[in-house]
C-alpha cells in the first residue's frame, strides 16, 4: 500500500474513491469512541462497506492491553486495514494494534492537538494509570477533513499549534547535544521538523480558519514524517516535551500536551536567556494562553517539575543538563511568566 495523505475541506465525502483508487478493498475493521462516531461515523462506514466487509469496535480508553486486545482481533478475523475515526487517544490505539499485527493503519483525525496523528509513537496508558510512548508506524493514509478540524472545540487546535511551535526547541536542544556528542543528527529528519515550524510561523493568516487548519495539518504531519525518518521523536522532542511529561507525571492538572510543551518552550528560552519573542508574538496572536498560573500550575510544581524533567528520560541528553536549575532561579522565571504571559 501506498502512503495515502489527503487533507482538504471535505476530504471526508471522497474517502470511498480516494480508497478505491488505491486498490484498498477487503476487510475493515473501524475503531471510534462512542461520542465521535456518532457525529461522523454514518459517513464512513457507509462508505467503507461498499468496499468490503466492515468490523466494528467502539473503544473508551487507551490502554495497552485494549490496542493489544484489538491487534489480536484484528489476526483472528484476517482484517486487512484499520481504520481509525478520532483524536489522539482513539488514533493510538489504532496505530499500536497496527503495528503490532502488522497491517496498514487509515487514520482519520478529528482533531489535530498534537503531533501524534502522524507519528509513530503511541501513547499508551499502563495498569497503574501512566502513560507510555510506545515506538510504532506512521499510519499509512491519513484523510484529514479539515471541516471536522473546524468543528471541533478551539482549545484542541490552539495546542497543535503549541506542539508545532515547540519544534524550536527541540531542535535547539537535538543540536546542542549533536555537537556535545551525546546524540547522533539525522540531517533530512532535522530539515522537515524545521520546515513544519517554519512554513506555520510563516503564514499569514490572524485566525484559525480553514487555510490555516490545513497549513497545521501539513506542520504536524511533516513532525511525524521527521519522527518516522529520524527512528525517534528527536526532532520534535526536546527538553520542553520532558518538562511536560514531568507535569503528567507529578500533577494531575489535565492541561493539553500541546499547552504544555509551549509553556516549556518559552520557559527554557528564558531559562537561555534567548529571545522568545517570536514565538510567544505567534501564540498570542492565536490566543494560545500558557500562563503557568492560568493553567493551574503552582510555583512548587513548576520548579519540581523543571528540576524533574531530565530524569523523565536520562538518554535524551537536552540543556536542561547544562543549565542552573536552582529553586531561587526557577521561582524567578515562574513570576516573570506569570507577569509577562
Ligand atoms: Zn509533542
């Protein structure tokens, strides 16, 4: 099969021809939530039976044992392709027990809040309730309708656009720990992270409108190709992204991933007394709110978590091992982001 990327304002009324023009016929098994298939599931799977036989399975959580649950599902009954209707956690799912039974992976995202619909990383709950990224594939059509983008809440897209934006630093961060030898670079996969960046702080647009969906779509995509190509989430994946993970794991404030890696791009900036003022000019213009205290997250948690954040990951060498992470210092930074944000 080949790699299949549709993303256009009504992608979703074509998907029965854009599937049989590439010979993709046989037997489906389709996974959504509940909530979502009921808003756009008829469409679908109208469409998906005319091209075969249809398995359906409703899904509510995204735990490891569910994807494998599924990938088992998916050996027994001989499926030919997963498709996936949903946001990150339902895409997951989708992309693990693809991976795991090996069989092509047709995601269709109605939401584009981080980089995961592309990526081949999921992100998986364990027993005791944390999550894991697990390494996967991509999947290997993605039809983005971005008319689904538009009618989903605001919130999501505003953190697709902060997990876009903080590419900056995770590149900052691959970089620095190339020429201090502690990483290997991967030329082509550095050069698409940094054209998903570029190519979103360049448009023009001042509001989340069609144009601009697709225009992050395309960002978050090309962060997944970088991923794909670079065997990791280097590209994407700096110490911004361990701050975050650090905030999942010791607090329970339920902020956006892509919120929360913003905050953590600006914040080591300050920390590098580097110039931020792009992108924080770029984020406000989208109304992208990451004020620590606005979130819900107190001085202490910052400081725990900016002290913790290197250790949510030890291999992954980023500045946060080369720069002063004193409370007092720390404390500073979260009052000038609380004024400032
Ligand atoms: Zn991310």
């Amino acid at each position: 099969m080949n790699n299949i990327l549709n993303i256009k304002q009504g992608a979703i009324e074509e998907l029965y021809d854009i599937l049989l023009s590439n010979n993709i016929t046989g037997k489906f098994l389709y996974i959504s939530d509940k909530f979502i298939d009921n808003l756009y599931g008829n469409l679908i799977k109208q469409q998906i039976q005319k091209l075969g036989i249809l398995q359906i399975e409703y899904i509510d959580n995204n735990s490891i044992e569910l994807a494998m649950k599924i990938a088992e599902e998916v050996i027994e009954n001989n499926i030919d392709y997963i498709v996936g209707l949903g946001g990150g956690k339902v895409l997951d799912v989708c992309k693990y027990a693809s991976y795991i039974s090996k069989i092509s992976c047709i995601s269709i995202p109605t939401t584009i809040s981080n980089d995961g619909i592309a990526s081949p990383i999921a992100v998986l709950k364990k027993r005791d309730g944390k999550v894991q990224s697990l390494g996967c594939k991509m999947p290997k059509a993605i039809i983005l309708d971005t008319n689904f983008i538009q009618s989903c809440p605001v919130e999501l897209t505003k953190a697709g656009i902060g997990d876009t934006i903080s590419n900056y630093m995770a590149l900052k961060d691959w970089k620095n720990a190339y020429l201090k030898k502690k990483d290997q670079m991967n030329n082509f996969a550095y050069l698409m992270s940094e054209n998903a960046l570029d190519s979103l702080m360049r448009t023009n647009y001042k509001s989340i409108c069609p144009e601009f969906i697709k225009a992050l779509a395309n960002s978050i995509i090309l962060s997944g190709i970088a991923m794909e190509f670079a065997g990791s989430s280097r590209p994407v994946s700096g110490s911004e992204h361990l701050f975050s993970h650090a905030l999942d794991y010791y607090t329970n404030h339920n902020n956006l991933h892509g919120i929360q890696v913003a905050l953590g791009t600006v914040s080591m900036l300050k920390l590098l007394k580097e110039d931020y003022s792009l992108i924080l000019e770029y984020l406000n213009k989208f109304d992208v709110n990451i004020n620590p205290k606005k979130l819900g997250i107190t001085k202490q948690e910052f400081v725990l978590c900016m002290q913790k954040a290197s250790s949510m990951r030890p291999n992954r060498y980023t500045y946060l091992n080369e720069i002063n992470l004193d409370t007092k210092e720390l404390e500073k930074i979260y009052e000038e982001l609380e004024e400032e944000l």
